[in-house]
C-alpha cells in the first residue's frame, strides 16, 4: 500500500510514494518513504527511513535493496537492527529472510545483555545464534574479553573456537594461541599453537 504509486507497464514496474508499506507473505513487512519495484527481476529499491522486518528482527536504515526471488536485502548506508536479545550497527549489511543468515561489514557495534562484540566483519544467524568472526573482533563480556582475528563464537552456549591468533582474558586466567576452543561456562579451554 502506498498514498501514490506510478505503474509502467512496458518496464513491468512501478514506484511508490509516501506511507509505503510491502507485506510478502506472513513474514516479511517494509515501509518506507520512496520505493521502486522491478517486477521482472523482483528487486525493489527503498529509500527513506526504511523498516524492514520479519518473524525474527527489525532493521532500520536510510535504503535498502530487496531481491524477492532470493530472499535477500542489502543496505549499504548503515543499518540498525534490533531482535529479541540483540542490537547491531555497521555500515554495510546483507540479510537473507530463507536461510536468516546476516553478513555485517565495516564499523559492526553488536551489543547484548550478556556482551558486546565490536568486529570488521561479522557473519550472525539469529536463529542459532552463532557469530562467525572474518577479520580483527573484540568481544567484551562483564567477566572478560576475547580478541581474534578469525573464529565461531555460540551466544547461546558461550562456546568459541578461533584460529589465526585469539586472546582470552577472564578475571583468574588469559589464554593466548594459534587455535583456541573455549566454553566460558565451565571455563575450560583448549590451546594450541
């Protein structure tokens, strides 16, 4: 729905304007200010304080492009996203609504009741909760801090396992390797390297 909207029938596409308001199917809903919409590639191009939202998180972006066939949407001019247990900032994200797989680049800020992760790169599925970490990270908890260059990190079990060098700080101990698997609830990790 939208308050105008312009159809061209020999491009097979049409734009939106004012109060734009998508819905596909039961899980995807996005409103924004100015929308075009491709309806032979299936792309749509939104802009103006877009809203993007499914069964799972809110994001919050200035534009966003929406591929329909494969499920993606990419922003490009920083993002907000907000779940259940989770805030994420970063300049540059692809959001894939089939697998609910997340790739963050350049500036990512995730913070959440149990931690706060600052990262180049971040790969997040926010089913599982599993963070994959490309690139120099930081991940900060009340009890410690670990700093990585290339890792899996299991929010939801507090399990990690990095490579490429990794430093784990906690109040009694630092563990500094090569590879590194740790689960910060029993505290017991294995180092090598």
């Amino acid at each position: 729905t939208c308050d105008s909207a312009y159809f061209y029938r020999k491009g097979n596409s049409f734009d939106a304007y004012s109060n734009v308001h998508v819905n596909q199917g039961a899980t995807v809903n996005m409103y924004c200010d100015v929308m075009n919409y491709d309806g032979t590639t299936k792309v749509l191009d939104a802009q103006g304080d877009v809203r993007f939202q499914d069964n799972t998180m809110n994001l919050r972006t200035p534009s966003i492009r929406y591929n329909r066939e494969d499920g993606s949407a990419v922003y490009t001019q920083g993002g907000n996203i907000t779940d259940p247990e989770n805030t994420l900032f970063s300049k540059i994200g692809v959001y894939n609504t089939n697998s609910e797989w997340f790739i963050f680049k350049d500036s990512v800020r995730l913070k959440s009741q149990k931690y706060r992760i600052v990262a180049d790169t971040l790969l997040f599925n926010s089913t599982t909760g599993l963070a994959r970490f490309r690139g120099p990270s930081l991940i900060e908890s009340d009890s410690g801090y670990i700093m990585c260059n290339y890792g899996d990190y299991d929010t939801q079990n507090d399990i990690a396992y990095f490579s490429n060098r990794c430093e784990i700080h906690d109040r009694s101990s630092v563990i500094i390797g090569d590879t590194v698997y740790y689960n910060r609830t029993t505290g017991v990790g294995d180092l090598y390297g």
